[in-house]
C-alpha cells in the first residue's frame, strides 16, 4: 500500500467512524454570522477559530488593527526543517437576504447530501477540511510531515482594505516556502482543480450629463440631447459587437501568455457548452477562442446602467443625466490605475470634457459633451508559472484526492488579492479550490456538498502527510 492510499484509508475509516462529528461541528461554524463589515460578528468568528484550531495542536493568536476586522494567525507544527506552506482563508462572508434564501442563511441545513449557509462554500469549508484532515491523521497514527502557517482574514469580501497592512507588520511571522490560497470551486467537470493566477481589479462609474432637468420628451424629443442615448453611443465606442475592447493600449500591457500556460488551457476539459445550457445564453462573446483563454485578458464589463425609470414609473421625459458602472478585470501584466486612465483619456478623445466632480451649471451650459468619471482603483492580477516546482506535491495531492485527473488551470476567473502575497512575501502563491462547481457563491441558498467537504478532507490529509511530495 502507497502513503498516499494509507492516507485515504485513514480518511475513510475516520468518516465511517466520526463523519457526523465533522459534519456537526461545521454546521456549529456555519451558525455564527459572518457578514463582511460586522466588525462584532467577525471577532467573534475569530475567536471560534483561534479555539477550534488550538484544541488541535495549533498555536494561533488574533491581531487587530485599529478599525479592522482581526486576522487570525500562526503555525500548526511539523517536524525539524519540515517545508512551509502558509494557507490563506477568509471567514468573513457576502451579505444576505434572507427572504430570498429556502432556510435561514445562518441556520445550517442539510438537504439532499448539501449543506445551505452562508460561508458554506465561501469560505469556511477549508476551515472545517483541515480540521477534519488533523483528527484524521490523528486517530490513524500518521504523522504530519510540514508546517503549516496560518493567515485567516475577516474582509476579503470588503476588498481586503488592510490585509497589505497586516502582511507587511507579520511578514517575518508569514515566511514559507509557497502560499496556499483556499477560496473557489473546483472544476465544472467535477475534477479536482490547482490554480495559478487570478485576474486583478478595478473600474470605474461614469455619469453622463444632459439638461439640468428632466424635460417633457414631446416638447423637447429629438432637439434636447439625451444623455442616456449619449451614454450608450459612448460605452459602444469602448466595445464592439464582437467582444473586443476598442479602447487604445488596452492589452499592450498585458503578459505574454507562455507556451506553458497555451498547454494548460489545451489539456482542460471543454466547459464552453455546459456553461451556456447551465447558465442559459445562446452563443459566447465571438472575439473570445475559449472560455479559458478569455480569463488571459482584460475584461471590459458594464455592471449597471441607470437614467429615468422603466415599466410603470417610465415617464415620458428626457433624463437629466444617465449613469453607467464598469467593472475591469486584470489580466497579468496590467496596471490598475494605468487602465483607468486609458478609459479616461479614451472619453477625452471621443469629445467628452471628464470631470471628477458634479460640474457647474457654467459647465452644463458650456459643454456639449459632459461627464463625470469616477475611478475604482483595485490590485493588479497575479500569475505564477505552470511549471512551478513548489506546486508539484500539491498537484499530486489534489489529483489524488479527488476523481478525474486534476486540472491546472492558468488563471482564474475571480479576483482575489494575491498579489500581496508575491509583493511582500515573494513566495509562488497557488488557489486551492474544494468546493462544487454549483454552490452560488455570494448568493442565496450558498452550499457545499458534503462529498465537497470530503474531497477537502482527502486533500489536507495528503497535504498533512506529505504522502504525495514523497511519492512525486
């Protein structure tokens, strides 16, 4: 028998043995409230973690800036000279409506083998698979052949406002030889995923101005500029039909993509037909080769569009401004607030006059074309290479784990602040995923499947064990 099939039986007896222990614990995670900003909420989340984890051999501690959310941090010892590895997980969750959820977000509940809450999938599953994959060990006998270093954070889905701060005051503390990233699915196939990058962040809103008031659309139609056509006819100059940005220098800046990374996406199985039948359109964007390769550029994305009103509070008028919110995501490469300012200088030259603030009624009757524009300014995308050696255990480990074959995906199509970790650690950082393709993430009904929070298990043991880094 292979360390690694020792470790798996391991898990399964622990499961057969315990499987409604681990499953009850998480559900008890589950139940406290984690809403991103309740700064109340999200103490006490930390405190549950640093007592959870210490009852198993782990020395943690919380850190709190003025303000902010704590971070949860430490180590969980492993042999002399042991290799490092630093996991990342965030335990503060989306907001919620809970009249638009089945069951209470933050009461728990088990239906049809998934477990519904908040944070279920995002992002306390890995909480509760290194748990799990710890006692498994444990009550085997094996031994755990790494250290592991912890950073838990409480406004990842705030935007991570203070986690460069925090980074920076622990780095010393936070050394390893590769980060971990715990947050997303796996793959839609359902075969076990290690990813390498993520695209970065930023975006803008951008108000366009007409008459200082709404105007009766028979008196004024089609003499009175309307500045919700103007809006439209703007945000078209910036995209076309075909999906390609228009926008001058808009990927000059972006990595090339390696031979390496071609392979990667070559070798992933097609998901293009099962995400236009599960997510209901007819046809993808035709600039875009493959859905993969799509997540190599840059995106350009209206989120919102606002002027007057429509259904049965439209009124026939002329708005008096309209508005549009863009959202960007960065590929390798780009700088945040250098592609704010190519969109910028792109409205320049269509004729607009951009202001950064609400103009004066002089300006409104000055300028034909005018608007404001308000940058988003975020992180930039990080990517570590295919081939990085650091990576190949947990590969194993992943594949191993899971059923398929694993998968080696270049660059994911979320944000996330890695890049911190590559800026002030300089360590390669890689996401690893556990949870179902289908678990709506941020929206109601969350959930994990339980052969998910397993998979998780199975993943960690190995991690834990090193089984597959002696076997690679």
């Amino acid at each position: 028998m292979t360390a690694a099939s020792s470790v798996l039986t391991a898990v399964r007896d622990h499961r057969e043995k315990h499987g409604n222990v681990v499953v009850d614990d998480f559900l008890d995670l589950l139940a406290l409230p984690n809403v991103t900003g309740d700064l109340p909420a999200l103490q006490r989340n930390a405190a549950e973690l640093v007592r959870r984890f210490t009852e198993h051999g782990a020395e943690l501690r919380t850190v709190v800036l003025p303000g902010a959310a704590p971070v949860v941090v430490g180590r969980l010892p492993g042999p002399h000279n042991a290799p490092r590895l630093g996991v990342y997980v965030h335990y503060d969750g989306q907001p919620v409506d809970p009249e638009r959820w089945e069951t209470p977000p933050f009461t728990p509940t088990i239906r049809h083998g998934r477990i519904y809450a908040r944070g279920a999938a995002d992002d306390k599953a890995p909480f509760a698979a290194l748990l799990g994959a710890i006692q498994a060990l444990g009550a085997a006998g094996i031994e755990r052949s790494v250290e592991l270093v912890f950073l838990f954070e409480g406004q990842e889905e705030s935007g991570s406002p203070d986690l460069s701060r925090y980074m920076a005051m622990l780095r010393d503390e936070l050394r390893t030889d590769l980060w971990l990233i715990c947050d997303g699915p796996i793959h839609p196939s359902g075969r076990p995923q290690v990813v390498f990058g993520v695209r970065g962040y930023c975006g803008f809103e951008l108000t366009v101005y007409g008459p200082e008031r709404e105007l009766h659309s028979g008196h004024f139609g089609n003499w009175v500029p309307n500045p919700a056509l103007d809006l439209v006819q703007l945000l078209a100059t910036c995209k076309d039909a075909a999906g390609n940005v228009l926008i001058a220098g808009f990927s000059a800046s972006t990595r090339p993509v390696t031979a390496a990374d071609l392979a990667a996406n070559a070798a992933l199985p097609p998901v293009e037909e099962q995400y236009r039948t599960d997510l209901g359109f007819a046809a993808a964007e035709p600039a875009a080769a493959s859905y993969a390769g799509s997540l190599l550029r840059p995106s350009f994305n209206i989120r919102g569009l606002r002027a007057g009103d429509v259904g049965d509070a439209a009124r026939n008028a002329i708005p008096a401004h309209a508005t549009a919110s863009v959202d960007m995501r960065l590929a390798a490469g780009n700088d945040p607030a250098a592609m704010v300012d190519l969109v910028r200088d792109h409205i320049i030259a269509q004729g607009y006059v951009v202001l950064g603030r609400e103009p004066t009624d002089a300006e409104r009757r000055t300028h034909r074309h005018l608007c404001r524009f308000t940058p988003e300014i975020d992180y930039p995308a990080a990517r570590a290479s295919v081939e990085t050696a650091e990576a190949a255990p947990i590969v194993a480990a992943a594949g191993a784990a899971g059923s398929g074959g694993v998968v080696r995906v270049p660059t994911f199509g979320g944000s996330v602040p890695l890049h911190h970790f590559n800026e002030i650690l300089d360590v390669p950082v890689l996401l690893l995923p556990m949870a179902n393709y289908d678990n709506n993430q941020h929206g109601p009904n969350e959930n994990l499947t339980i052969d998910s929070l397993w998979y998780g298990i199975r993943l960690w043991s190995l991690v834990l064990s090193g089984a597959t880094r002696s076997e690679d």
